[in-house]
C-alpha cells in the first residue's frame, strides 16, 4: 500500500520535493534498477494530467525526487489535485509508493 504524502505546489515556481521509499520495517528500499514515473491529475477520473520529472535520485537511500518547472506550475489552476509516485522494477513490476492531495497555490507576482 502507497504511504500518503500531501504536497503543496506555488503557480509560477519550480516544484521539488524528495520521497524516500522504505518498506515494512521502516527501512530504506534499494531503488538500484529501478524507474520511476508520476503524474498530477485534477481528479482520479480526468483524462488530462501533469508528468513530474520523476528520477531516483539515491538509490541505495530509497530517495526519488519528483519536480515541475515553473511554466508547469504556472499552467496548474489554483485549487486540490491528485498525484502519485510509481516505480518499476527491472522485472516490470509496477508499485506505487506515495499518493496523496495536491494543493496547488495562487501566485501574485507576475515575472
């Protein structure tokens, strides 16, 4: 099962955040091998949706990091979204790791 992650995401500015993935005794999972892929949607039935540039970021720590350009961010309309992480083994076993809300901020300044 997914761990629940919330995240909030400011219009206009780049969006980073890291994930460690661990398993059931809380340690890191080696990522070594593996693909990742996540994407934001405005509800779980929208056809549109949002790919994060998702990577491992350190394989033997667990660590994905997932981001958004600004141009992206800039493109999201303000208010709750949905998103996920998913990662595929070498094998072509597909688990997602984290789920959760997406709050999408407005901006005020205009660059």
């Amino acid at each position: 099962m997914a761990s629940i992650s919330n995240i909030f995401i400011d219009q206009g500015a780049t969006f980073t955040t890291t994930v460690t993935v661990t398993d059931a005794n809380d340690s890191a999972v080696n990522l070594s091998g593996y693909s990742v892929a996540a994407q934001i949607r405005k509800s779980h039935q929208s056809t549109s949706s949002v790919a994060f540039t998702a990577s491992v970021s350190d394989a033997s720590s667990g660590e994905i990091t997932i981001s958004l350009t600004p141009t992206q961010t800039t493109a999201l309309e303000q208010g709750r979204y949905v998103y996920d992480v998913l990662i595929t083994a070498s094998g072509g076993t597909k688990t997602r790791v984290v789920e959760g809300v997406a709050t999408v901020n407005p901006s005020v300044s205009r660059a």
